[in-house]
C-alpha cells in the first residue's frame, strides 16, 4: 500500500518522466525534468527502494561528506511534485532516475501506483535518441503512443515500432494496459556530437512538453546554454573539413525532407508559443537560430583517440517515425546508445523512434 503523507490534493496532475542510461542520449530527457524540478521548486516525497531494481555493480553508489560525516547515495528513482500556478493551474509529478537493473514489471506497476493514487491524468515520458541529424537544424522531436485514440486527438504518431526496448517503451506499455492515457517525446540528438550535455535538445523537448501540456515552461538560462553549445559545435567543425561536409549532407538530406512539414499548421504553431512566452511590452528578442559567446567545445572530440572525425551511420532499422526520427548512428565516446536496439561494443545503434 503507497502512503503519501504530507502529499496535498493535486490540481489536473501530470506525471512527467525520464531515467538516465539507454534512453537518455546527451542526458537530454533527465536533465528537461531536473530542470522542471529546479525551476519548480520540486518536493521530493518518495523514492523507490534501490535494493529491488538495482544491480550496484552497474549503477555503483556513490560516497560524499557531509561536515565531515561520510554519506551514503544510492542509485534510485524518485518522485516530486511541483505546483504550478497561474490562471490555469497544473500540479506536475516528477520521475527521474536510472533505469532499472531489474524486475521492470514491478517498477512500472510501482509508477503506476503513486500515479493512480495521485490522480494523475496523463503520463509523458521523456527520451532521447542518436539520429542522422545535423546539430545546424530544430532538434526533430516525435511523440508517440500506443492508443489511437490519444494520437488522433493530441496530433500524435501511433507507434508502430517492433524491436528491443527500455523503460520507456515497457512503462509506456504498462500505462496504456492499466488505462492510463501516455506518451513519449524522442528528441533526436546528432550522433556525432553524442556527450553530454546537449541543451539544444533539452530545450527541444520542454518546447514540445510545453506544447502538449498547455503549461508554459520557465526556461531561465538553457535557450542561452543551447545557443552557446551550437556555436561551440559550429567552430569545431569548420576546423576539420571532412566533419563540415559530413555537415552539409545532413543538412541538405534534412532539408530535403522536410520541404513538405513547411505547412500552415506548422507555422501557425511556432507562432503560438512565441505569443505565449513573449511578455506584455518585451520585443521578441534572439531567435533560435542566433549563436552567442562561449561555452565549451569539446563536444566533437574523443577523449580516448582525439578523432573528430564522424563515424558512418549504420542502414537505418525497421521502421522509423516519419516526421521526426532520424537513422542513428553508432555509438561515440559518451557510450549513449538509441532506445531501439541494446548497446554492444563498437556497435551501432539503429534509428527507429519506438514508443
């Protein structure tokens, strides 16, 4: 039995989620609900028992001081909530963890529990995936889920993916046969430029979270972070000709692609959410596409071997989100593989966005 003591009557909950590890390229997913969760102001009010999921071995605990007192964190997932007023108030419950060692069933019925005796409407899970996309382009994110239904109301691709999964496909899945309404957002992350972190996607995924929740997110310092991080990417490429070229056929193949999606509906929804967060008597200020100083630059290198130069991409898997999932590439240095096929040594990770 869940007791949620001290937890207070919550307003049209939504249960956002995401776990470090193979579904979390460039810790996209995890650090879009830590910053939820920092801006928020987040209560933690339960954390699952580490001992049932966890292979320390794996997910190794870490020891820290506190005053001199040696402390003990154990790797685990927990849960918070955050208020979140205005005219229209949404309580958000917050998941954020690793992703389990062990017994994924009981994990998701576990969620699940704390969502039902929460009350939360919807449950949005966040990943991101390695894809052939150029870090010059929008950050592709796709949402998917398993009910038709949801997908026809909420303009949402149906999965049709078949093939290894994570936590996120398997908590998913356990929210759709529980009757939970849920979704995942992919945010594709350039395969060539995989280490952590990546504020462009993150920023990528709040945009289309803010999108379907109907809240307006504070962003404070990440549209900065993410245009920093691209003029950094920007740099080391125009240093290494073979990674500038690599570039451009991105680009061109993205461009290609994506003539079609520039549509009315598309437009119009850009311009909805620049109304929503431009404040009464503010400009509009930079766009997305404008580059400031600074920021680090070793986004492109190695660290083991010094190469920047961009590994080929693998041929693409058995299917992938049309709009939005590109093929992924191999594995890099950061060892962070797509949700589709599990990560193998100096193997490669295929780019179908799945659930």
């Amino acid at each position: 039995m869940i007791e949620l003591e001290g937890v207070p009557e919550l307003i049209d909950p939504v249960m956002v989620a995401a776990f470090e590890g193979w579904n979390d390229a460039g810790d996209a997913a995890s650090t879009a609900v830590a910053h939820l969760d920092r801006e928020w102001k987040g209560e933690v009010f339960a954390a699952l028992d580490a001992e049932d999921y966890y292979d320390f071995q794996v997910n190794r605990p870490t020891v820290w001081l506190d005053g001199g007192v040696r402390k003990i964190t154990w790797p685990t997932t927990r849960l918070s909530v955050v208020r979140v007023g205005g005219e229209k108030p949404r309580d958000l419950v917050l998941v954020r963890g690793i992703e389990p060692s062990m017994r994924w069933r009981s994990f998701c019925n576990e969620i699940l529990g704390f969502a039902h005796e929460l009350g939360v409407e919807m449950v949005v899970i966040l990943g991101a995936l390695l894809g052939d996309t150029p870090h010059t382009r929008p950050v592709p994110v796709s949402g998917v889920t398993s009910d038709p239904d949801l997908a026809r109301t909420m303009d949402l691709e149906e999965t049709r993916y078949e093939g290894p999964t994570g936590i996120v496909g398997i908590l998913q899945e356990a929210c759709t046969h529980a009757g939970v309404p849920a979704v995942s957002l992919w945010a594709a992350v350039p395969h060539y430029v995989s280490q952590p972190p990546n504020p462009k996607a993150t920023l990528a995924l709040l945009n289309r979270l803010e999108d379907l929740i109907g809240l307006r997110i504070p962003l404070g310092e990440l549209p900065e972070d993410a245009r920093a991080w691209q003029l950094g990417v920007d740099q080391l490429a125009s240093e290494d000709s073979e990674v500038a070229e690599y570039v451009q056929t991105l680009e061109e193949a993205r461009d290609t692609a994506e003539l079609p999606e520039a549509s009315g509906e598309a437009i119009a929804r850009e311009f909805e959410r620049y109304l929503r967060r431009r404040e009464p008597g503010q400009g509009p200020g930079p766009g997305p596409g404008l580059a400031t100083e600074g920021g680090d630059t070793s986004y492109l290198r190695d660290p083991s071997s010094g190469r920047t130069r961009p590994p080929k991409p693998e041929q693409p898997g058995p299917e992938t989100t049309p709009e939005s999932a590109p093929e992924a590439g191999p594995e890099t240095a950061s060892g962070r593989s797509g949700p589709e096929e599990p990560p193998r040594e100096g193997d490669g990770a295929e780019g179908d966005t799945e659930e």
